[in-house]
C-alpha cells in the first residue's frame, strides 16, 4: 500500500476510532491523545509489517490500551494503582456525526471549531493544519489543548444532543464546514489564492455529513455549493498564480463532473426539503456553472435569488453580492448607488471589497480615473496576495 493510500485509509479511519473511545470512556482530552499516539504507531509500523485485516479494530486497540497506560501513569503519580481491564470498544453508526457535533460545541470559538474538527474529524495532524490555516503548529496545538479543556470543563459528554438542540447544533457544524472551505477556496491572507487541502477536506466531510443526514436539505445546499464552487478552481488563476475573475475565465477548464453532481443534489433537495439559504446560495452557484459563456449568464433570476437569500439570511457579504446582480441587471449607476447605500453598513468599513466593486463599477460608466483610485485603495486593503496583484493590474491597465 502506498504511502498516500495509508495516509487516506489513516484519515478515514481516525474519526471512527476517536468516536468508539470517547463514546466508550467519556473523556474526550486523553482519548484523543492516546488516538493519536495509535496512528503514530500505525504509521510507523504497517509500512515494514503490512496493513491488518482490519486496520479499524487494530487502531482501537491500540488506542484503547493507550489510553489505560496514559491513566496509569497519571494514577500513580497520584498514588493509585492499575485500572482493571476494559473491553475494547465498538463502533456505531452515529459515532462521526456526535464527534462532529462534540468539535463544533457552542463553548469552543469558531477557530477552536475549526481546529479540533480538522484534528479530531478530519485526521490531519497539527503540522497539516498549521501549513493548511498559515499559523505556527505550536498556535494550533495550543488551540487544540483549549478546545479540549473547555469541552472537559463544559462537561460534555459522548451523547446526541436532545432534539430540541439537535437543529442548532448542527447550524454550527455546517457553519464549521463553510468556514474550513471558504479559507481554502479564497486564502484570507498570504500569497496563495487556494488551499487545497482545506476544500478537499471540507467537502470531504460534508459527504459524510450528507451520508449520515440524507434529508437534511441545507448539509445538501452546502455540499452543492462547495461542489459548485470548487470545479471553478482550474481556471481561476494563471500559471504565475494570478488571479482570474470569474467573468474571464476558461469556462473549458471548469469540472464538468462536480458541476453536475451539484446541479443534481441540488435540484433534488430543493424539490423535496424546506429551502434554506444554503441551497439559495447554491442555486446561485448552478446558475453562473450553467452559463457556456459569461455574456449568457442569467443575472435576472441571480438577482431574484440574492433577493430571496436576503429574505432569508441578511448579511453584508449578500448585500455586497446582490449589489453585482442589480448592476449587472439595471446598469452601473444603479449598481453605485445601491453600492452607496449597502457601504453605510458599519460591518463593510474598510472593506476591500466594497473598493473593488465601485472601482469596476465607475470603469464600466467610464470613470477611469476614479476607477483607478479605488482599485488602487482596495488593493491596499486586502491582506491576500492574489487578490492584491489582480487589483494592481487593474488599475495599471487605467
């Protein structure tokens, strides 16, 4: 087995192993230590000594007795002896979605979420995450003793939450998944424009979250989304790393196979759960992937949909949005003065975003030097390096 494919079989089958342990001793903080410690082992013994038959149960094992020689150990510094034995624990087939919903508890911060779920969840060790979120791996390990101390003393335990908590929670999850996705698919900061390893890992775990909540319309919405958005990502910079706005893009180069996929999850969740603004957002995504060329893109029913995901989800990225499609439909006066009126927001101060679209805005009507200003001010607001070269060039072609 290759290296790779250990790596993948490791990842798969970390989240299942953590949930049988924590489910089956209750303490999330040394369970997952001694799980850790249990894929070390397994990466560094099956290459030399070959996979077992069943790597799962191996793994629990392991992690299993781990565990008890960690307690030992803490036992006898406090001078108490040896626990007795413990049957190894089994797995159930909602053991990943309580694990997911235990890493996204409302006590940890949303970077705490992040960081424990892709631990935790998606298997990545520490040095993956801190490459993958661009932060020191002693800032992610910290965040990850953090996470399991406030889950500790929160006193949460291995369950499913009640139904009256279940929606909610699960609010946090999706927004967990979103959150993991868009840093990959646009960096916040640095000099790439995409992380891979974030997207592919956050629609890796959105499948499953799919898998296990088949009738949950909006884990449907967000899987679609993802899928939608990702298969842009051939065309969406240039071989020197440079950003290329979705207007210019080789639409040949776009993943036809994700477009269809979420075209169809898609369209079948919304013709059979509520609708809800993740599948909005995805609809709208179907509608740009849908368009052979950017002239044919139907920015009329773009527009009704912002209207509708204001409706539902109000926000200052939909505004900002929404702003696009009304100018697109009702020409760049309109759009400036929309943007006007959207800007006053105190949420969109300083940002970026609001520079860049009045920018491209004023070029359309003409304004070239103004144009040039503020693709030259929004450049100077953005923190991602891309981002910043593309506004540049912008205003250098002005």
């Amino acid at each position: 087995m290759g290296v790779l494919n250990l790596d993948d079989l490791l990842r798969r089958t970390a989240p299942q192993v953590l949930a049988a342990v924590v489910r089956r001793y209750g303490d999330f903080d040394t369970s997952e230590d001694a799980v850790q410690e249990a894929l070390l082992a397994a990466a560094q013994q099956w290459p030399a000594e070959g996979v077992p038959d069943d790597p799962r149960a191996w793994l629990i094992r392991v992690a299993a007795r781990r565990r008890v020689e960690l307690l030992r150990n803490e036992t006898a510094r406090r001078r108490r002896e040896a626990l007795p034995p413990d049957p190894v624990p089994d797995v159930r087939g909602d053991d990943e979605l309580t694990l997911l919903l235990l890493c996204c508890h409302p006590a940890l911060t949303a970077v705490s979420q992040v960081a424990l779920t892709l631990r935790a969840v998606g298997g990545l060790s520490t040095a993956e995450i801190a490459r993958a979120l661009l932060v020191p791996e002693a800032t992610v390990g910290q965040r990850i003793s953090r996470a399991k101390r406030r889950i500790r003393e929160s006193g949460a335990g291995f369950v499913m939450p009640a139904a009256g908590e279940l929606g909610e929670r699960l609010t946090g999850v999706r927004q967990v998944l979103y959150l993991i996705f868009n840093e990959g698919h646009t960096a916040s900061e640095g000099s790439r424009l995409h992380r891979v390893e974030l997207t592919t890992e956050a629609i890796r775990l959105t499948r499953q979250l799919r898998a296990m909540l088949p009738d949950d319309g909006e884990v449907a919405g967000l899987l679609s989304l993802m899928l939608l958005t990702d298969a842009r990502r051939p065309a969406r910079t240039r071989p020197d790393g440079g950003l290329v706005p979705l207007a210019e893009q080789d639409r040949t180069r776009w993943d036809r196979s994700a477009i269809t996929e979420g075209i169809e999850i898609i369209t079948d969740a919304l013709q059979r759960t509520p609708v809800g603004p993740l599948q909005i957002q995805a609809a709208i995504a179907a509608v740009h992937d849908e368009a052979e060329r950017s002239s044919d893109t139907d920015w009329a029913q773009i527009l009704a949909l912002y209207d509708l995901l204001n409706a539902l989800a109000p926000g200052p990225m939909v505004t900002l949005n929404r702003v696009v499609a009304y100018a697109e439909v009702n020409g760049p006066q309109a759009g400036l003065k929309a943007l006007e009126d959207a800007a006053a927001d105190p949420a969109l101060a300083g940002h970026h975003r609001v520079a860049a679209i009045r920018a491209h805005l004023l070029d359309r009507t003409g304004d070239r030097d103004r144009a040039r200003n503020e693709y030259r001010h929004a450049a100077r607001l953005t923190l991602s390096l891309p981002e910043r070269r593309y506004l540049e060039t912008r205003a250098a072609r002005l």
